[in-house]
C-alpha cells in the first residue's frame, strides 16, 4: 500500500482508469472541485476511463446529463456502467414476457421496458394482473409510497415463486453533510429477510459490475486486467470489488472514508487498496491545459 | 415430542400455562372457536396462566379489553405480558429524563410515559430538542408517515449516541388468509443494519420475556419452571425460547406451523417441543361447564 | 456517562456489583493487580458481589480455587456464575434420561453429570448408542481431535432431531498479549451454520445470565436491579447485557477495551455504559486495610 | 420452469453445456450412471461443455485424471473451472512476491505457486518469516492439523493486513450417503467471524466462476450467454448464480435436491431454474451410440 501525492501518477501508470461516482466524481454540494482537470489529463495522455456506479435510478443517458449540467462534459453514456444496466440485462436475457413490477420512480423504470416485457409500478398491481407479474425489481427509493407499497411488495413476493432483483444494493445515501437517506438496496433487504427468499443482487462489491465494464473495452480491443485501475472511496464496496476482480486499486479521501481512518479501517477490515491519495484530482503545472 | 390429542391433559400435567396469543387464541378471523372453553377448565381447575405476547402496540388494558370486545372474559391486564411491558421497565430503570423519541401510535407511546421523562414522535424532533434525545423506543408500524420517519429516525441514530430499543422483534404479522404486514421488528433491523449500531430487542424468543411473567407469579408464590407449560404456535419464537428457559413447550398446529409441515419443520430447526397438540382447545364432555 | 477515577465511588453507590472475569479481575498475565483491594473494600463495606462469566471449562469450585491459587480468596464457589451452570440447569430440567454428548474435556463433562443423565465424549459416539444421545453441548475447546470430532458432531447433529447447546458464547479467548484461540462458541457457529438447526446458547450478553445471577440474591432477600451495578471490560457482551437487564453498567478499561478506543467504540456501537473507569481496582489511603 | 423428461433435449437446444460435477456427474459412489452417454453425445452433435466447480483441492489436470480413472475420459484439463483457477488468477494478479501461507494439502498449493512467490503451510509460518506473509489462502479441509492450525491462522490474519483468501466456498461435502464432512469455507467463515476482517471468497454462485467460464470460450470464438446453460444439483450455488449471470438453468435431482422436495424449495427460496429434469443422463435409441 502505497501513499500517493498527485493523482497524476497513478494515471501515467495505467491505460484504462474505472471511477466510483459518488464521494470521488462528486458529492452533496456537486462536482469534487478540479475534477475536470483529471477528465482534461485523461483525455491529453489518451487514457480511457469508466465511470462505475450503484446505481439504478435513472439511465446512463441521464447519468450522463447530470455531469454535463454541473460542467462536466468529459463524461458520456457510453462511459458509465450502472448497475441498473446489469438489472436490464439480466431481465433482457432471462424474462421475455408478462410484467415486470417495480418499486421505484417511472424514470427509472422506463430504462428497463422493453417490447415483449411491460413494467408496472407496485401500486398497480392487483389480483387481475399478479399472476402475470414475471419478475420484480427494486429501482429506486422514491417514487412510490413506502407504507403502502413495501407491505404490498411483501405479499406480491410470497404469493409468486419470480426472480426478484435489487438493482443498487446501497443501504443509504448521503444527502448533505450530515444526513443520508434509505436507500433501495436497504428496503430489499428488509423485505429479503421478511419473505425469506434469496434476491438476485447487481451492484459493487460484487465482480459482474467490473466485468460489464472489461467486457464494454474488450469489444473495441485486446487488454488485461494489469492495465486497469479502480478507483473508489470505500473499502466495502469500491476496493474489495476491484481487488477480487484484480484490478489495482486507489482508495481516495474525498468521501466516506476520512483521512484521519484510513489506515484504521484498512487494518481492521482487511481490505487493502493498492494506493491510497487524497483525491482523484490530477495537480500539477506540467499539465499544460 | 409426545403428540397428544384433548389440550386438557397438557393442562392437568402443569400449574401455569403460558400462552402465545397470536395464532393460539386468535387468528385474522378473531377468537380461536372454542378457545374459551380452555379458560373456562383452567378457572375450574384453579391452575394459573398468563398471555406472553410480542406485542408493544398497546397496553395490557387496552390488550385486556380487545379479548373482552371479542367476549373472552376470562384474560385481565395482570395476566398479560407484552413485550412492550420489558420495553417500559428498560425505560423506567435506565432512562430517568429527557424525551424518548419513538416510532409507533400515540397510544403506544403513552404507555410508556412517566413522570420525569417524556415521549415524542419522530415527526415532532427537530434541531431545538435533539439534544435531549436520551432515548429511541421502536413501538408499532403505524402511526407515522414511512418515508419521513424512518428516514428520519435514521439519522437522529447516527447523530446520537442513545439506546435504541426494540419494543416487538416480530418481522411481520399476518392481515388476512393471505397476506402480512411488515412489523416494527422488521423495520428496526433495516435501520439498524443502515446505523450500523446494536439495539436492545425485547420480546420472544428471549428469554426476559419468560423471566418477567415466571417473576409475576413468584411475587406471590413458590413455584419451580417444571410446574409450568408454554404453549406456541411458532417454533422458532415460543418453543426455543420456552425451551431455553427450562419450561415444557407445546407446539399448537392452528398458527403459522401447519399440521402436514409441523414434523419436518421440527427436524430441519431442531426445535423441539415437548408436545404437539392440535390446538389449545380444551375438548370434551367432562368438561361439567 | 460519566468518567469516574476512582473504582471506590462506584462501589459505595450499589448494594451490589457483578464483576465480569477476564480483562476485569485478571488477564492473560494472572490477576489485575491491587484487585484483591477492591475485594477488601466489598468486605468491609458490607456489599454483595458476584461473578458473572462466560465460562463452561470447569465447575465453580474449580474456578473458585483457580483465584484461589492467585492469591484471591474472597472469590468461593456460590459467587460465581457461569455460562455452564446455566446449560447445567437446562439438562436438568429439560434432559432427564439418556446420553449427553458433548465437546470438551472430561473436567467439563464432570460437571453437568447427574444421575439418569450420562454423559460421552463425541468421540465415544457410535452406531449402537447414537440412539440414546438427547441433548449435544458445546463445553469447552480443549479435550479432543479437533478434525474428527467436530466432524462427528456434524453428522451426530444432522442425524438426531435433540437439543444443540452451546455452554459459552465467546468466538475467542485471549492466550498472551498477542495472541487469540479459538473458542468453543466459534466452534459450534461453525457447526450450527453447517447443519442449519437452531442452537440454544448461554452467556453474556443474553438476558438469562443475569438473572440467574439475581435469583441467586432474591433466594436470600429483597433487591431492586437498581442496587446493582454489572462491572465489564467488552461492550458486546458485558455492557449491552447488563444495560439490556436494567442494570447500571461501568466499562473498565483494563482489557477488550483500550483506553484511546473507548469513546470511539461507545460512539460507533451505541452501547452506552453508565460509567467508565480505568479499571475495577479501589484506590486510596482512606481505604484502611 | 419446464420438466423435461430426457436431458437429450436440453443438450439439444443449446450450443454450450456448464456441468457442476458434484452431484451432477458424480457422487459419492462414483461416476452417475449412464453419464458417459451424455458426454458421447455432446461430441456427436459438436456441443462444447466445461465443468464448474468449488473445489480448490487439486489442478485442473489432477481433476480430469480422477475422471479418466473412474472411466470418464471426455474430460480434459481445458474443460475444468475450479474455483482454485480463480484462486490462482488473484494471486497472479494482486500477489507478486513474498509468502502465500495456506490451509490444504501440498498439492492444493503447489498449483498456486509461481516464479515470484513461494507457499508456505500454515505450520511452517513463524516469527523469521512472519513479515514476508503477503497473502492467506484457505484451500482443502485436509493436510493440517485442525487446532494447532487453525488457532494458527487466526493468530497470523489479526497480526498481518493482508488479502485472505477462500478457494472454495462450500461449507461441507457428502462423504457417503448419510455422512458430511466439514469443507475449507466453513473453517473460513468461523476465521473471519473471529477475525473481524474481509474475506475474498472464489466459487459459485459468484459471477465470477461462470466469467472465468464464459471468457475461456469467447478466446476462441463469438457466443451469447443465450446459448450456454447452465446444469446443477443445488438452487443456492448452481442455479442463482448461473440465473444472475443471465444464463438458463436446469436443476437435475441426481444430487443434493430430492426429487420430492424440488418444487416446495424452488417456492420457498425464489429461485427457479429454467428446467427441471431427472439427471443429466441423455436417454434414448436415437442416440446411435
């Protein structure tokens, strides 16, 4: 475990960098100031880059459109991996038909509708539909109401024998300095532990989300695993995730993990990053942007 | 395990029976049929018993007059003890002022209320009274919006360093034939898995629960565990826990262990009960009522 | 939570105290020292004091002569509990006839013997007495083949629908300044995880410990759990369970528990001690001894 | 979920065929008979297999000749994914120098030995060579002693921060019809609960088996995980992982699920396979063998 200085170093060692969004992209107040100096850095030393992320909310699409409002341009669909996306892949391959029902926003729903297979939120299931009900996704927190449509999904769950996904396994999310938020990963749970049955879980630290994005690079070109990167701000998820998948890692300060316990938590959780620097900002006059 | 057809010979071999009272006296339809015919034998029969339920919605009053409403005379707040009664002696013992924020109904939480301390619903604390926060009480599953209150409760936990206590451990409760509803127990394991703190549970199977009615009847009286019977229909609540605190179990088939799974499910937990009846109804014309 | 300095005030406030044994009264190096004063002060101030251990290896008068051999003789048999005379009482309600098998030494085993009850080393187990096995218990770490008895007793507890018992909850205990061994209770989670059946356990922090310990003083006279305070030095196990049973609780900082950490822990747990002190050791010239 | 009668048909709707070996194609008596049939038939009609499976006791050539001396000679060194390999690529990848300490026999290890690194056994770790330990791996159940060395490993992952690493997930495996035996990923849990730390685990039903799978086929040509299913025994390993993976399952019922328990533990879990059929035996006269 090695201290860096400037993340400019860990860019030249490495061709292909994958990035956690939350706590190292950005934060509650917005974008980790002088981020788009590392996008600039990248983009000069032909670097490529992915932006790998629990998240199920909305669409790479829109993903993609929120970095662009608060000026970061570098950042396109085609550059983020979601684990929503794996959500939509496992219902493309593995549920042709009937209804898919969802406790999250329409939006997030939307993302995952597809020709043969019709989604519909909780709220509208009923006994004429529930034997249609193929699948079941938990998107996001919000769009729905938490009394009436957890203690529905409950009894959807028991009733039919059906896959039932949690598309962003997070427990909560932060939502200011010193608040968070539930997060739909959390409510799966819950309900996991209530109809005792085992739920399909997509979202880091788990390895399909890093191989979705090895496999979007191995289309255009040859790689290996020794030229990628990781970069995250918690040990659980970011780092344990890429070590296992054996990525080099970087556990960055600009998040969950403070500085003061970095070396603590790494101690007593075991899970070592390869690197650990204070932020993912690239510094430096010789980066001549 | 010995089966045992007439519930009258398992009250002629004890003193005292304790019963579950979901699923063993009363269902989602209301009074188990015949159940009162039990109470009427062991009022004849001069033998003791107690109601040991998880349940802090209410008090043993108001508990007391939902039997009554139902026309079960025979069931007074002294022989009931709820886990919401361990949740106010907790509170009585070690919480001596400030306000106990909790989640549930107001008449939850006003049985918990005493002079020096006061309760105060989730929705009611703010930055001008967190400071007196000395205590989180989880009471009921109602009586507070889901999305604003657990949210909210989530983070008056991380920000105070405060017993959190859970007043029923129960998961869910069943509604109809069909269909649960996700219990208080339920939601205090998601936040607390999301807290990452340890609560302080009150209810079956542990063992303070049985400790405090046996504690009721030695107020009064001599008397040894092998004198006293607890009837359940669960086993993993009822039986282990009576199990382990040295009392005789019976499992009653007319709750949530079915007659066709009651052997299976007994080898595969080994969880066994002393008994299996099919119900705790007292049968027979020697019965002179 | 208050800091105290010195173990003398918290004395002089209760009737009496419940001492936790390793990282309290000794450690790895033998007793703590000067705490043969605080048994002198207990004495002289006319208080009640009892040990409360997770411990299944060997009787109380074993235990007791083990201080006894320290140098402390305050310590006899009547006031200790331990974990292993709560499994004692549950055979001897619950057990009455047939074999007992267990893990442990014969020490152990000697202590749960009683006259319809006979008990046999796992490794004694065979086909032509599988039969008569009614209960399994979990004793002590030591007095077997780790590799052929602990599989035995996988396939024992696969094969008979009896009771699991599990004498003492700890994971591991402390053999040097640096060095850990494994404990029966990681043993018999290791177990239980495999056979998936449902273990009875016994010790700290479960409520049963606690009151075995304050039945012992109501058989002799009146008590309010006000009058007691429960001294430990590990907050999952001394201080929640002491907490949970409405005890007043100090934390000593003389094992599990480091002084710099002490904060940190209470904070990141929740688990509140009512006091803390550095450690259970009564100081002071005004101590005329 | 489709029952299909003759496993020719299964064979014959797709290009790819993923085999579990324990209870798929072999149990404890020896090979499943008939299976050869299957294995001729596959070649005949120019369907590729490969088998996945938790174990890490031996190489991939020690594995295929085990199935040549029972008769089955269609399984070749190149057709084995063992969670061993995954073992191996992490250690190649994130372990350059130094020692790889393990729990196994010297044939488990020898296979994970490279030019940079050495293994060491457990046993032979020690205060001179202490520091040079890199990494832990837990490998096979057998070559070690159980208590000397097992405590050992405790010893050594609370002093060093480094990866540890489970080769094999399975908590136990069938040694004869009626007996278990306790398997490396059970001894792993009981270290890590001890421990505190994170552990990495290798072996289904992580994604990453059925990756490593899936990438050695796409080295040589273009496949969809449409045409690849997957053929397992056990809903909890085989089946959730190849469904998350997004691949078509079939539960035989040659192994761990009863013919007779099938449907009820497909309804209690929420895990379905796409087909349910007998074994993987390909029946029939049309295969003119």
């Amino acid at each position: 475990m090695k201290h860096i200085d400037n993340f400019k170093s860990i860019v030249d060692r490495y061709q292909i960098v994958f990035f956690d969004a939350f706590g190292v992209l950005k934060n509650y107040k917005g974008l980790v100031p002088g981020i788009e100096k590392t996008f600039a850095y990248l983009e000069q030393q032909g670097k490529e880059y992915y932006i790998v992320t629990n998240d199920a909310s909305r669409s790479p699409v829109q993903l993609a459109e929120s970095y662009h409002r608060q000026g970061l341009h570098a950042i396109s669909p085609d550059r983020i991996v979601s684990s929503g996306m794996l959500a939509k892949e496992y219902l493309d391959l593995k549920v042709k038909d009937g209804i898919v029902a969802f406790l999250g926003t329409p939006e997030s729903a939307h993302y995952i509708e597809n020709e043969g297979r019709h989604t519909l939120s909780v709220n509208q299931v009923n006994s004429t539909n529930m034997d249609k009900v193929n699948a079941f996704v938990f998107m996001d927190d919000e769009g729905f109401d938490w009394f009436e449509d957890i203690n529905k999904t409950v009894n959807i769950l028991r009733k039919r024998t059906i896959p039932a996904i949690v598309a962003n396994t997070d427990y909560a999310y932060p939502l200011s300095a010193n608040d968070v938020s539930v997060a739909i990963g959390g409510i799966a749970n819950m309900v996991e532990s209530i109809v005792g049955k085992e739920f399909i879980r997509f979202g880091k630290p788990d390895s399909q989300m890093f191989m979705f994005a090895y496999d979007l690079i191995r289309e255009r070109r040859q790689i290996s695993k020794k030229d990628i990167v990781m970069v995250g701000d918690t040990l659980y998820t970011d780092i344990i995730g890429g070590n296992k998948f054996g990525l080099d890692t970087v556990l960055v300060l600009s998040g969950n993990t403070l500085p003061e316990d970095a070396e603590a938590a790494i101690h007593s959780t075991g899970i070592v990053p390869t690197y650990i620097c204070e932020s993912a900002v690239v510094h430096g006059g010789e980066l001549d942007l």
